[in-house]
C-alpha cells in the first residue's frame, strides 16, 4: 500500500502541476490580449480625431458645392472656411445664415450663424480635438479650385488631402 500512496501523491502532484500550468498559460494569454486590444484602441482613437476632421470638412464642401456656396474667411482674424446655407422661415420667408469651421485652442470649431451677425470664436462648437490645423485654396488655370486640408492628432498624426470644389 505504501507503493500505491506514493503513486497516487505524485498522481495528485502531476495533476495538480498540469493544473498550474494550464492556470499560468491563461492569465499569460489574457494579459497579451489585453495588450494587443488597448494598443488597438489606442491606435484607432489617434485616427479618429485626424480622419474625423478630414471627413467633416470633406462632406461639407460636398453637400455645399454650389457657386459661391463656399468660401475662406476668418473668425476674428482666425483663418476660417464659411458654407453659406438659405432655408425657409414661417410665412414662405427665406433666412441666409453661415457655417463657419475655424481651427482655435487645439481644436476644431463649428460655428452656425445668420448670415448679418459677425462671427466670434467663443460662439462656436468643439468637432475633434487637434494639435495643429490648416486650410488653403488652391487655383490651377483649366482645372477645379481645390482644397488643401491638413490636421494634426494630438499626438502628431498628420493627415492631408485636396477637397475639390466642382461649382466654381
């Protein structure tokens, strides 16, 4: 019998050795997990902010492109870029009012305004925080006016592209 205890504590050792290390192997595999998914994260949030900026300012030139429907400003002398909209009021009235997007204190702002009322940087909506933006018309004889937008992540992630402007 003794024989047989001693088999069955190393049974018991082995058993419980397989045990720890199939115990140790998880938590080591969830832990690379974690880390492969929080770098991910990380990863498609700086992204975002950059690209966020790009497509906002994409889609809205698109959905302006109409002879003078778009045009460079400034918001108290910040460089801007306004999109000039009309809708209907009560009583078949018309009111003209203006977009305004403007870089200021790392971030993107969207400002929506009448059109008689003088744009302040204060007034305007945070879109996507930057570290640096910029915005310039480009004209080329033969060709379409084009947007050059650039933005930077707050981590320094630059990201360009030229918008073109079809209706001018």
């Amino acid at each position: 019998m003794n024989a047989k205890q001693k088999n069955h504590s190393i049974d018991s050792l082995f058993s419980f050795l397989l045990l720890l290390v199939f115990f140790l192997f998880t938590v080591f595999l969830a832990q690379m997990g974690s880390a492969i998914y929080k770098s991910g994260v990380s990863h498609l949030n700086e992204n975002y902010t950059s690209r966020t900026a790009i497509a906002y300012l994409t889609e809205k030139v698109r959905q302006h492109d109409k002879t003078g429907s778009i045009f460079l400003t400034s918001v108290e002398d910040l460089p801007a870029i306004a999109f000039f909209d009309t809708t209907e009021e009560a009583e078949g009235k018309t009111g003209a009012f203006l977009t305004y997007v403007y870089f200021s204190d790392h971030a993107l702002y969207e400002l929506f305004v009448r059109e008689s009322t003088v744009p302040e940087k204060a007034l305007g909506t945070p879109i996507v925080e930057l570290s640096d933006f910029d915005i310039k018309e480009i004209e080329e004889p033969g060709t379409d006016p084009l947007l050059s937008v650039t933005a930077v992540s707050p981590k320094g992630e630059q990201l360009s592209t030229l918008i073109p402007i079809r209706s001018r």
